[in-house]
C-alpha cells in the first residue's frame, strides 16, 4: 500500500491515531452528493479533454491547497486507503505530499486513487477532521469537490440508516456508530 | 436478476427503500442527470434526464444506478471495472418495487 501510494507522490507516514473520531472513510463517499454540505468547491474537465491529467492534477491542487486540505508549508493530510488489498473496510492514511506527485494518472494506474488512468476516485481528509476532498468520475467529467465535513440533522439521520443496515459490513457499522457517538 | 453484479443490486435495494437517498450531484452541486450521450439513440431518449445514484462505503467504486419515473436501471463496467454510461440495462422487477 505504501508503495502504491508512493508512485502518486503521497509519502505514507502512519496510519491516523485512534483517539481521533474522524468521519469514516466509506461516509465520505457521498458527502459530496448530500444536499446542503457546506463550504463546496470544486475543478472538474471534461473526459475527452486532450489536457485531463494536467487540468484535473491542477484542479486537484488548487481545490486542496485553497480549501485547506492541507498547509503548504506543511502538505500533510489523511487519505482513504486499505491496509490490504482483501481488506473490506477503508483506514485513513497520514500522508505527506511529495515532489513529484501525480494523484490523477498514477493515482489511477495503481488503483490507490481511482479505478484507471485518469479516472479517480479518492478520499481525503485534512488533519482536523473538518475537510474533506473528493476525487470522483461523473458520466462525462472528472473532478475534485471539496465540502466542509457534514453533521447537519439530516446527514447524521443517514448515517444512522446505514448503521443500522444488516447488508452492510460490519466494520463500516462499527465505525458509523463510533463516528456518531460523538453527536450524542 | 443472476446478470445483476452483487453490489449494484445491493445500490438498487438501497435507492428502492430508501426515499432519503441521496440523488448523486454534479461537481458544481447541481444534481447529476443521465445525458446518454454514450447510449444507442433509442436508448437515449428512454433514459436521458435519469437520476444517478452511487454508493457509500467505497469513494472508488463505479457503481451506479439510475432512475426514470418508477423504472431502474444499472450501469455497466468496462473492461478497466470503470462505468461505463454506453450500457444500461432495466433493472429486474424495479417497477414492483415502487
């Protein structure tokens, strides 16, 4: 996983310390489709765009740095990631942005950040918790948005939903349970 | 029902019994309806302006499922397991389901 994620130019530092109650990783899935999250920003280019991986890459670091994913001075932050590549249930990584990076095309090469070359699909948190930054693959675009964490009525309700369900893996539950202990 | 891959049927189950799910969005926010711009003409103006949904628990996953009136449908995956938006196909009974 380490090396994987090292081909994209994020440099693995440890796994997030366990006294933090981040959202989980899965939640974040669809924070950037739940109506009303604020503090949206986003890049996107079109998927026949003969310049996708250096508009989207620039997309991604604009919509990172300016959105506070991360410090410049200090370019850490968490990203979604499976320990093992059996693994059910994502972990959030500690990373450091490193140079060269290339989180659109390498990230989706080696199936750390995306499904394909340029077809991303990624979660990202800042060290906070309160960040989050999404890589996604749309019909006709791909695009990075950014959403302040969500914890309106209505999310959490949701949340709550998908703990509940039988179907889902029971880790992912676990943690939904976790994460919304800190609400009550 | 058997061509139907695991995790989409468990996305279709999802959106089926649960009015709160939520409609995928755009990057800019708007919600994000089906163009078919990949699809057969015919299948276009059958499915274009369909909601698109996918799911939680996975930020790479390409599921997806889209929905006109009370008909759903699933997307197919390529060779690269990436969507692909040029294959949809009725999901089985979705219509008993509504």
């Amino acid at each position: 996983m380490a090396d994987r994620l090292a081909a994209t130019g994020l440099a693995f530092q440890n796994w997030h310390e366990k006294d933090r109650n981040y959202i989980p990783v899965g939640l974040t899935a669809l924070s950037i489709h739940f109506p009303d999250v604020p503090g949206r920003m986003y890049s996107s280019v079109a998927n026949d765009d003969p310049d996708i991986l250096e508009k989207a890459n620039v997309g991604w670091y604009r919509t990172a740095r300016d959105g506070n994913l991360f410090e410049s001075a200090d370019p850490r932050f968490l990203v979604g990631a499976k320990p093992t590549t059996d693994a059910r249930v994502w972990q959030w990584a500690v990373v450091r942005l490193t140079e060269p990076w290339d989180i659109m095309g390498a990230g989706g090469r080696t199936g750390t950040l995306g499904v394909a070359w340029c077809r991303p699909g990624f979660a990202m948190l800042s060290l906070d918790g309160e960040v989050i930054v999404r890589g996604d693959t749309w019909e006709n675009e791909i695009g990075t948005v950014r959403v302040r964490t969500p914890r309106h009525r209505e999310f959490l309700d949701f949340a709550r939903t998908i703990a509940d369900d039988p179907s889902e893996p029971p880790a992912f539950r676990t943690e939904i349970k976790t994460w919304l202990q800190t609400f009550e | 029902m058997y061509d139907v891959p695991k995790d989409t049927q468990h996305l279709a189950g999802n959106v089926l019994n649960n009015p709160n799910y939520p409609q995928r969005r755009n990057p800019d926010g708007t919600l994000d309806f089906l163009t078919g711009n990949d699809l057969p003409h015919h299948l276009q103006s059958y499915w274009q302006g369909a909601r698109i949904y996918s799911p939680a628990g996975d930020p790479l996953s390409q599921v997806r499922v889209v929905q006109k009136g009370d008909v759903l449908g699933w997307v197919g995956r390529d060779s690269n397991g990436v969507h692909n938006y040029g294959k949809i196909t009725r999901y089985p009974f979705s219509k008993w389901f509504t």
